[in-house]
C-alpha cells in the first residue's frame, strides 16, 4: 500500500481534512494569543501549540527524500524532539505528567488537562504516515478546548464534557482503524519498509516516527555484524516452530493467509529473514500492525493506565461494547484470515519500580465492573472471531544492548538456548510425565530464604494407557524448551506460594506471598512499601487487576537448567522475560487456563495420549456462563531452582516419588538436566 493512511481510511468515514488548514491556523493563533503570558492556563495552551506545531512540520517535511537527505545525527535529534516530553528527564514538569499537572491546576482540572495533553502526544506516530485525517481531529479538539475556556473560562463541566464528546464521536472510527491495522494485509506502511529499506543505513530507523534510543542503535549495529546464514537459521527454526504449533493443536495453517508479526525497533535483520521464510516457504503473508520501541515512558505510561475513569461510565461501556461488536462482525472475513501471531521479546532493560502518585486517576469499584466487562467482552468477541481452535503463535526472545557490556556473549548464549534439541528435551521430560502421572497432588517446598509450601491437586486418570495429566512442551509455541505442564484442580490445591524477589508483568515485588484455599488466592501481601494497605493495593493493581482473587490456572516444572545457568552466570535473571524464567524452575500461573477457549479442543502429547487436564472448577463455568468462566489474566510465577527444596509427587496412597531435591531433579532419567549447573 503505497498510499498515506488517510486515503487508506477516507474509503469508510468523511475526509475532514477540508477543514485541516484552517484548524492549523486556528492554532497559530492560539499560539500568538498565549504568547509570554504567565497565567497558568496561557501557558498550558502555549506548550500545547509548541508541540502542535513540532508535529505539523514533521507531517509536512516528512518523506523519504527528507531521510536521505540529511545527516544520521540530524535526524536522530529531530527524532528526540518529537518525543522529548516522554523523556524522564522532561517529563517530570510536562502536563503529560499528572503531578506537575495537578500541581499546576489542581486535582480536577490538573487531571483532565493531563489527559487532554497525552491525546497531544500520541499523535507522534501520525506525523510520519501523513495521517491527516486523525490530525484533524485532535487539532478540532484542541481549538474546541480553548474556546470553551475562552469564552467559559475554567469552566470544568464544559470542558469535562468536550472531552467526553470526543471519546463518543471518534470511538467507532478508531476501532475500525486500529482492527484494519492489525488484520487487514492491505495495511503495509511498515511491512513494506521492513523488506526494502537499506538496513546497512541506520537512518532507516527514524522511518517509524518511534523513540530512536541508543539501544535500538545498537541492537541494528549488532545484528548488521552477524552473517546472513545465522540470522536464517534462527528464522527457520522460528517459522517451523510456529508451524508446530498448529500440528500439535491439530489445527490446519493452509486455511489461513496471513500471519502477524511483532518486533522491537532495530530487529529488522530479524523480521526480514521470518517474513521471506513465512512467505516463501508456508505461504503466508505478513503483517505488521507497529513497531515497538524501548520502555523509554514508563512511568508516563503507568501514570495513565487509568486515565479513561475520567468518562469511564455505564453509558460509555455500553456504547463501546456495541461499537465493539459491529465492528467485529463487519471485518469478520479479515480477522478470520490470521493463522495467529509471532512475537520477538526483547529483554535487557533494567526492571522498573514505578512512583505511585495520588494525583493519577484511579477507578471506582464500579468502575472496576465495568473494566471487567469491557475486557470480559472484548475477549470473548475475539475469540468468536480470531479463533484459538484455529489459530497459533509463537514467541521467542532475544536480549538488548542495554543488558550490559557482556551483550554480544549473551546474544550467542540465548541463541545457543533458543535451538536446543526439541526431541532430545521430549525425551527427558516425558520422564517426569511418567512419574506425575502416577500422582494425584504434588508437593512443592521452598528452601533458604523461600517459604513456600503447597499442595497442587491434580485430576483424575480414567485411562492412564490413553490419557496424561501434562503437557510435554518442546520449542514449539514458547521457543525455548521446555516445560511440562498441567491444570490442576482447585479443590484440593492449597498452601502458601512465596517468592523473595521477582518481577512480573514489568514491576518489581519483593516477598510476595500468595495464600491458596482450595486453588484460590485467600489472601496476599509482599513488602514493597511500608504499610500493609499500600503493599495489597499494589498488587491488586499490578498483578490481579481487575480482580480481588485469581484461582491458580496451571502448574509446571520447567527444565531448561542451561537457561538457568546462563542468568546466573551473566547475573541477568532479573531482566530475562517470563517466556525464558517459566522453563527455569516450577512454575504457578494465576489467572486462566493454558487451554483458555479451546478447553474443548482435543490436545495430545507425542506419546499420543490425549492431555485431559485442560479444565478446572473456573473454566468449566463457561458452559452456563462464559463471562464468568474467563478472567482475561495469566501471569506465571517461577520459582527458581536454587530456592527449591522439594517437588515430590504424591500417589493417592500416600506413597511418594521424589522429582527435585535441594535444587537437583533426582528423577530417574532426569539426570542429564543436571549438568548444566554450576557445581556448588
């Protein structure tokens, strides 16, 4: 496609660009109007048209030609100005910030003038795909805003509502537009530029309109250096793991046309090797719906991941749901195209401990229903549409430059790690498949300085000849090896889930404790703050949100000891993704199934018994009530094997099979998963 974004659209909705020129000079002059004014709101409008203006000339100038043109470090500084306010460094007296904001006006005005100032700033990523027609309608926005003020003064009810309108007005034209870029294949700004651009030129970089970082630099210089034979090697293995996927789903990839694509800025080498083998070898076109950048904004972003309570309502919910809906049915075809997703996690980058601020917007407890059925709904839209009967995915991970000075070494090292022996590793770990299966709980203890102790029910074998309670998981989905996993039974599972420092979903928790009671979490603490309350509120919010409980969704024991020996030799277990630490150790997961919507989906291991572990007490809801069945939340919680005093399987009779002890799988069979770790 080689037409702007705003043409791409203009098919569906009304081009408002007509009006583009004059709401530009509608904001030039709001721009004289505030002009070395010290009142409060002069200078919000002020710093708001500066930026405005900053986009406008970047969407003007903006082409290829502008890209050769000038010079790598040019460019690098205009790519730094685009972005400047997100910086840390800047953010802290930016109105995108609601502590500066709320200092500046005040909680209620403070909080809405800082939503108003973030829609200013996602508009960097318009500039250089000529959207136009989005521009429109934030510069519309922007000059409705200050005439209310202007004429109103601070008048919070109207300016309140000017915001809430445009949410309304423009919801079911972003939702068109955000589905068509993420499944239609006839969106191909990026795709496009991933298979032609000159990759040896770095300025290719600063064609997104992303955050250009040192890191993403450095990652595109380090991948410049490796030779084409190894980068498709490591492809091939990506592509025929993904392409397992759907044989071991017994799912058929040749009733699907397109595949999507996920990658981190400066991992074009990569992405360009996976999309010529996807679409050479298995005939699927690729699409690429955006490119990630580093986590450059992250307090920015943990700021407002509440911010929508500010028109949050039972009104609005509806309104969005039956937006939602529509728009569904109406790509339907598109959507049911997508064989699934393959995803690059990149990893390196220090762990953030985010600043809790009461100037941020948070949800009421009705709000937080309403959260729950937005994301309950839209979960369930999707999967009636983008099928997980029928579709795949796969990740794989891949570390940063800012890992450390030793970041060539590890490269190798995750790549050494990514192509283990996919059948050698089954073979091992159908080992302790064969002794769990004999189980009906597990016991799981932790040593030194872990308190864990628990006991993981698990169901009953009719037909042990035929059937198996775990997954026997090689490289196929989750690249690396391995794993073996279950549902276990929430009837039965209970005891206390500990661990002294880990990071999950990006946040830092130091002695988290998670008490189970029949496979649900009774109660919960850890010791990042002071007080108790702030110690609960922080996990609600960061690890079961929206829910006040979680029931336990799987349990397995992970086996890649090279992995684990890796992050200890390199010191980088606190920066490794949960893709690579779940394979490190046992591993808990809260929240839904692994088998979630496709709970009636046979799966079979390659022994060829059936795996009839594929529902709990949680699950099995969806067959009177599926809103209640899901809960749209698994996170994995690992235990490290150095903190493991034992995983035992316990038979119905009591008698016991020892699997990891002190640390070491004594496992009969598991005995070469040993000589990975350093000798103590």
């Amino acid at each position: 496609m080689s037409k702007d974004l705003n043409d791409y659209f203009s098919n569906k909705y009304h081009n408002p660009c007509e009006s583009y020129e004059d709401l530009v000079e509608c904001c030039k002059k709001v721009k004289i109007f505030t002009a070395e004014k010290e009142e409060k709101w002069h200078k919000f409008f002020f710093s708001s048209s500066v930026m405005i203006e900053k986009l406008l000339q970047e969407e003007r100038q903006w082409n290829e030609k502008h890209l050769q043109e000038r010079s790598f470090e040019y460019l690098k500084d205009e790519n730094k100005e685009l972005h400047i306010e997100k910086l840390p460094e800047n953010y802290k007296t930016s109105f995108a910030n609601p502590e500066y904001s709320v200092k500046i006006f005040g909680k209620k005005f403070g909080q809405l003038n800082s939503l108003f100032y973030t829609y200013l700033l996602s508009l960097t990523g318009n500039c250089h795909q000529h959207y136009k027609t989005q521009m429109t309608k934030f510069l519309g926005l922007y000059c409705e805003y200050f005439m209310v003020w202007f004429q109103e003064g601070a008048n919070y009810e109207k300016l309140y509502e000017t915001i809430k309108s445009y949410n309304f007005k423009y919801l079911r034209e972003g939702l068109d537009r955000d589905f068509r870029k993420r499944f239609s294949p006839d969106y191909d700004f990026y795709v496009k530029w991933v298979k032609n651009a000159d990759l040896t030129d770095l300025r290719y970089l600063f064609y997104y309109g992303n955050y250009v970082s040192d890191n993403e630099i450095m990652t595109a210089e380090f991948l410049n250096t490796l030779p084409q034979e190894k980068i498709d090697k490591v492809m091939h293995q990506t592509a025929k793991a993904y392409i397992m996927g759907f044989a071991e789903g017994n799912k058929d990839y040749t009733k699907k046309k397109t595949a999507i694509l996920y990658f981190r800025l400066g991992m074009e080498r990569l992405a360009r090797s996976l999309i010529l083998e996807l679409e050479n070898k298995y005939g699927l076109k690729v699409m690429i719906s955006g490119v990630m950048s580093g986590k450059y904004d992250q307090q920015y972003q943990y700021d407002h991941r509440f911010s929508n309570a500010l028109y949050l309502d039972k009104e609005y919910t509806e309104y969005y749901l039956k937006e939602l809906e529509e728009c569904n049915e109406a790509l339907k075809e598109v959507i049911g195209e997508v064989s699934g997703g393959i995803y690059f996690d990149p990893f390196g980058e220090k762990p953030f401990t985010p600043k809790n601020k009461t100037s941020c917007m948070k949800y009421s407890e009705e709000q937080i229903q309403l959260n729950k059925q937005i994301r309950s709904t839209r979960s369930m839209l999707m999967s009636k549409y983008y099928k997980r009967s029928e579709t795949s995915f796969c990740i794989i991970g891949f570390p940063t430059p800012d890992i450390g000075k030793e970041f060539t070494e590890i490269f190798d090292k995750v790549i050494e790690i990514n192509m283990l022996d996919h059948e050698h590793w089954l073979k091992i770990q159908q080992c302790l498949i064969d002794a769990l299966d004999q189980a009906d709980r597990v016991l799981v203890k932790g040593r030194k300085k872990n308190k864990t102790d628990i006991i993981v029910k698990l169901p009953k074998l009719k037909n042990p000849k035929k059937q198996t309670n775990f997954a026997n998981c090689g490289a196929t989905v989750n690249i690396p090896v391995g794993e073996v996993f279950n549902t276990p039974q929430l009837k039965g599972t209970n005891g206390l889930l500990h661990i002294p420092r880990t990071f999950l979903n990006s946040f830092l928790f130091k002695d988290l404790e998670l008490f189970f009671t029949d496979g649900r979490i009774s109660s919960y603490n850890c010791k990042n703050y002071k007080t108790e309350e702030a110690n609960q509120k922080y996990i609600e919010e960061n690890l079961m949100f929206p829910h006040k409980s979680l029931p336990i969704g799987e349990f397995a024991i992970g086996t890649n000891t090279l992995a684990y020996s890796v992050a200890k030799k390199y010191k980088i277990m606190s920066v490794l993704p949960i893709l690579i630490i779940e394979k490190m150790g046992p591993h808990f997961a809260i929240g839904d199934t692994c088998y979630s919507r496709e709970e009636d989906t046979p799966v079979y291991n390659p022994d060829g018994k059936e795996i009839i572990s594929r529902d709990n007490e949680q699950s099995l809801q969806r067959k009177k009530d599926q809103m209640k069945a899901y809960l749209n939340v698994h996170t994995d919680i690992t235990l490290p094997y150095d903190e493991i005093g034992l995983i035992q399987a316990i038979k119905e009779n009591g008698d016991t099979i020892n699997i990891v002890k002190n640390g070491r799988f004594v496992l009969k069979g598991t005995e070469e998963l040993n000589t990975y770790f350093k000798a103590e």
